[in-house]
C-alpha cells in the first residue's frame, strides 16, 4: 500500500518562506492597521522579515509539510 502524502497548510505556505539553506522567514505583526502613530523608524523595521525561533521551527515544518 502507498503512504498518503501530507498536505501542506494554505495558511502556512502563505505566512513563511523557506530559504535554500533550510532557514523559515515570517513577516512581523502589527503593520496591518493603526499605523499612524507608529514612528517611521518603527514602520521600517516591522516590515522586514525575520527568521523562526527554533522552539517554533518544527511546528513550522510540519504546517508546511517539510522533512525532519
């Protein structure tokens, strides 16, 4: 009997990106809405993105349906 394949997540494929070399990107909360009295400074580094903690990486994995 074939194994069954895992589905990747829509919602995980859509919130993270996976680099070559194996590391998990997300993109930083509170940019949506009340942006107004944010400093432009603070705007600025809430757009870039930023790697998984470790403790959350598997979690990640699994939701994207990589390996190990």
């Amino acid at each position: 009997m074939a194994k069954i394949k895992i589905k990747t997540k829509s919602s995980a494929k859509k919130r993270f990106k996976v680099t070559k070399t194996g590391k998990i990107f997300r993109h930083r909360s509170h940019v949506g809405h009340n942006t107004g009295f944010k400093s432009s400074k603070h705007m600025n580094r809430l757009t870039k993105e930023v790697e998984v903690p470790k403790e959350l990486k598997e979690h990640a994995k699994k939701a994207l349906g990589l390996k190990g």
